[in-house]
C-alpha cells in the first residue's frame, strides 16, 4: 500500500510564515476525510485550536476557517514523508516505511521568516521530528533534546536561530500516555475539577504554545 502525500504541493510555505507545524504524513485512505487538508482525518488538531480559539478558528471542520486562522496567525503547515509504503492499513508512524522524505522542506523554511517549528510527534520510529533533525539536519539527538523536548538551532543552518519543539500530540488517542507527562501532573489540580481535566490541559497547552 503506496501512501503519497496530497497537500504538500498544494501549500506550500508562505514566506511569511513565522511559525510551523511538522507532522509524519496523512493516513491513507485521505478520500473520507473530514476536511481535505493537514489533519483533516478527524480534525483533532483543529477541534483543539478551535477551542483555544474560538473567535478566530471559527469552525473547524471547514477548510476556508482552518486556512484563515493559518493566515492571520502565520502558521504554515509540512509533513515529513512525501511517500511511502504501509505495512498495514493503520495510521501508525511505526507502520510507515518512508521511501520519499520531504528533503524540499529545509529551502522553504530558509526562505521564510519561520522562528519556531513545533512537531507533532518526537523521538519514535519514523516520528517528525527524529527524521527532521536526523535525515534533514543531519544531527544527533542528545539526551537533553529528550528531557526538554526542544533545541534552538544554529543561525548557520537558516539564517537566524530556530526553536524546534514537540508538541504533545493532537491525538485523542495519545491522552492516556499524556496523564504520565511530568508537565500534566505539575498542573493537575488546575483541571481535575472539569468534566474532560486531560483534554481541557491540551487546549491550554496548545494556547501557550500558538501564542506569542
């Protein structure tokens, strides 16, 4: 099964771009999805920002919302896998066998005026930013990237220093290994007492992140 990505020709990044969103690649089966863009499968990502910003992600489900909301906070959106093979049908990174990377995405970001690129998966087997900052920079994951989940690159590479940050992933199914986060038990008490704690701490998260 030969997934090739759908969007990256489509949006390419806006040179004005100041932030930028990373992830792996659109599951396969892109036909049903939602909204025909970046996590349009279940819109997960969307729904969060939606919610962290209500008046200017105004609906999350409607490509014209999700692109105006991109615009007017200059976010720009890539993936790391242009094309590759599946070894099942599922959307795991781990199931993916990259046989085309977007290599590409270095220049673009170059010509931007990107300052921080947050990705939406870390350091697993075929994750965003292990194959940014290993296959495209070419550099080697230290044990403090690990602990901190964020690096500052060097103005040589770019042109100016970029801020590289994981993000904790939209997935609703990625919940359960978030309660574990040292970051979520620091904060606990400030969202045990609302219907959803874990879900309400990924909105705020995803607010601080998107802000500023």
């Amino acid at each position: 099964m030969t997934t090739t990505h759908q969007y990256l020709a489509q949006y390419p990044i806006d040179p004005t771009s100041e932030k930028l969103i990373v992830g792996t690649i659109h599951p396969h089966d892109h036909a049903n999805f939602r909204v025909p863009f970046f996590y349009g499968n279940e819109c997960s990502l969307w729904k969060i920002l939606h919610t962290a910003f209500p008046d200017e992600l105004v609906d999350p489900f409607n490509l014209a919302s999700i692109l105006a909301f991109l615009r007017g906070r200059k976010i720009a959106m890539s993936d790391m896998i242009r094309e590759c093979e599946r070894t099942t049908p599922a959307a795991l990174d781990e199931d993916l066998i990259p046989t085309r990377l977007n290599y590409e995405l270095a220049d673009q970001i170059r010509a931007s005026a990107i300052r921080e690129i947050l990705f939406t998966s870390g350091f697993g087997k075929n994750a965003a930013f292990k194959l940014f900052y290993t296959k495209v920079l070419k550099r080697s994951i230290t044990s403090m990237i690990q602990k901190e989940k964020e690096v500052v690159v060097e103005p040589a590479l770019f042109g100016r220093p970029i801020r590289l940050r994981i993000l904790y992933s939209p997935s609703g199914t990625a919940n359960t290994g978030l309660v574990r986060s040292r970051l979520y038990r620091e904060r606990i008490e400030d969202f045990r007492h609302l219907p959803a704690p874990v879900q309400a701490f990924k909105v705020d998260y995803y607010r601080k992140m998107f802000t500023g």
